[in-house]
C-alpha cells in the first residue's frame, strides 16, 4: 500500500541529518483522493452515471505500481531485437493477417494514405496481430497511477480522459481493458490518444479499437496521418556502411542533439544522394538511388538504416529506433502496399526482405 505513516505517530524520533530532502507531503487515504477526482470530473462535465459506474467502490491496484517500478531496461541490442521482432513465424502472420483484411485495409489506406502493411506492422507490434490488447481494468489501472506521486499529474489527466470516453460511449467500463500502463485496446492508445485520434471507421457509433479491425486499423492510421506520415513515402530502407566511409559519416553527419532519445541516436538528415557520395551502399551492396528525401542514419551493431520523413510519424507512436524499425521491416517483408513511389525515378530495386512477391505491378524504391 502507499499510505505513509508520519513517524510521529509511531511515537519514532527522527533525526534529520543535515540537507536531508523534505519528508514527502503526506498523501490522502485513495478513498479520500478518490473523491478529490470525481469531485473534479464532475466540474470537467462528466456524468454522474458515468462516474457511478466507474468509481464506485474502485481500489487501487497494487500489480500496476510493482509492474510499472519494476520496469525492465532493453538491454537487448537493436539487431539482436529486429530479429526477434522481424523473425519468420511473425512475417508469416502478417502476411496472413493482411490477406484476411485486405478489404478493409483498402479502404483504409485510401483514406488516410497510410499503406496496409504499414498498418498491420504497428497492429502486430502492438497486440500481437489482435490476439492481446490488455486485460487491466482501465480506470482502475490509470488511478492507481494517478495516486501514486510520482507521475501523478500525467496519469490523472489520462484518467479524465478515459472518464470522457466512458462519458461518450464508445465502450462499457467492463470492456474498457488495456495495458498495466493504461494504454487502450488493439492500437495501444493512452486515452489522451484515443479521444484525438481514435476513429469509428464501421459507421456502429462507437470507436471501438478493442474488437472493430475497421475501427483499429482507422485508428492506427489516423494517428500516422496526423503525425505527418505522407502518401506515396516510405519509411527508409536498410543501408550498408563500408568501414572505409565510418569516419567520413562521423565528420559529415553528427547525432542530432534534440528529441526523444531516438532522435538522438539518429544523425542529422542529409539527402540520400549526399549518403551516396559518402559512400553508402544499398543493403545488397548495390548503388544506392539518386534522391533527395531527407535520411537520417541510425546504426545498430551491424545492421543500418536510412529514415525518412515518414519514420518520424511511427516514433510518434512510440519513440524507440528499435521498435519503429521493427515496424518498417516488418512492412516490408509484409509486402508493400499501393505502389511506394518517391521522389526518385531510379529503381533501384533492393529488395529488404526475400521474397516479398506479394506486391503488385513494379514498385519504385527510394
Ligand atoms: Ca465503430
């Protein structure tokens, strides 16, 4: 439990050694507190049905706050995690799964220009291809965070908005599951997400990213398209880098110094026609295209990429290289939606991944 006892209570004496930080102020009871929220949500509009059934006789969760403490560091190595993420049995699924869904991913990625593979990447990455999307009650879950001090005013901004979407109706409270962190449904949104980028793509009423694939899929696309994903672009591709460049790459193209740490461990943008005269090289070794898409390079041990604009919008769904290369090759060994035309008439075709045979028609690659 998280109640503090003052010590003066136990009758202790407590001698504070010099510049000894202040004790922490002491924390309502979570039935106290609880009252506080709801007090609160009233003001911001929220029903008192609605309150009703989510608040009354909720208990914090303790799971949530050993989990969220216990948090594992990704020790892994990017290559080493591409491979796991990347690997046979999961490009399998998602050639499964995008056949399965083909209608509407179609119509999906026309209307937010995000191509299908993209789409069934971030799913498969983020539940597992629908298969897990949390069992954690939602509200119980964001507020036990939201009394725990330590992110407590990000968590009870999140615990509002999961109170507005229960307002709304998209979704009952018992449905309303999601991940120890609060995050909702198949497309892994914080219910700030939800409410802006959430979408009701099957015309039910309701934005149902827990079991709508029309709804998760809109969603997921909807997110990238806000966040500056562009039609007709791709993500990057896979790159060599000849041990004969390494010190001129390190002299021309520094880290960035600003962004999530992801951007930076990636270097500033050049063109890709300035990697090439670096001395770049296509995965297979080949040439690399003339073009003049702004590409920063990130470097795991051995493997390397290019990223483009487009990259950018997936780590705004989740700020780790790792992950937002995981969900670009796994597009690409999904096989590439409507034709990734770029700026560049060469094609250069490399493919990055055997056997991608699933495209249509010849696919122009930057
Ligand atoms: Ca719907």
């Amino acid at each position: 439990m998280l109640m503090r006892v003052p010590a003066v209570l136990l009758g202790l004496t407590l001698v504070a050694p010099q510049n000894a930080p202040a004790p922490p102020p002491a924390q309502p009871s979570f039935t106290e507190w609880l009252s506080g929220v709801r007090a609160e949500a009233k003001t911001r509009g929220i029903k008192d049905a609605t309150l009703d059934a989510a608040l009354t006789g909720l208990e914090p969760l303790d799971v949530v706050i050993e989990r969220d403490r216990s948090q594992a560091e990704i020790v892994q190595t990017l290559d080493r995690y591409l491979e796991q993420r990347v690997a046979a049995t999961v490009v399998r699924t998602a050639r499964q799964k995008r056949a399965e869904q083909a209608a509407v991913l179609k119509k999906v990625s026309a209307k937010y220009g995000v191509p299908p593979a993209i789409l069934i990447a971030v799913w498969g990455l983020e539940s597992n291809f629908g298969r897990f999307s949390g069992v954690r009650p939602t509200i119980q879950t964001l507020a036990t965070l939201a009394y725990d001090p330590r992110r407590s005013a990000m968590f009870r901004e999140e615990l509002f908005d999961a109170l507005s979407i229960l307002d709304s109706g998209d979704v009952e409270p018992s449905a309303m599951r999601g991940s120890w962190a609060g995050a909702l449904g198949q497309p892994q949104f914080m219910p700030s997400s939800f409410l802006l980028y959430a979408q009701d793509f099957d015309g039910d009423g309701k934005r149902d990213i827990w079991s709508s694939t029309a709804d998760v899929f809109a969603s997921i696309g909807n997110y990238l398209a806000a966040k500056g994903w562009t039609r007709d672009q791709t993500w990057g591709r896979e790159v060599r880098v000849p041990e004969t460049t390494l010190q001129a790459v390190a002299q021309t193209a520094p880290f960035q110094t600003e962004g999530c740490l992801a951007r930076r461990q990636m270097t500033v943008p050049m063109t890709v026609t300035e990697w090439k005269k670096l001395g770049l090289r296509s995965r297979t070794g080949g040439p690399l295209p003339d073009a003049d898409i702004p590409a920063s390079l990130v470097s795991g041990v051995k493997r390397h990429f290019l990223v483009y604009p487009n990259y950018q919008a997936i780590l705004e769904y989740n700020c780790v290289n790792a992950y937002a290369l995981s969900v670009g090759l796994l597009a690409d060994a999904t096989g590439s939606g409507p034709a990734a035309a770029t700026s560049t008439k060469s094609a250069a075709a490399s493919k990055s991944s055997k056997g991608t045979k699933t495209s249509k028609g010849t696919k122009k690659k930057t």
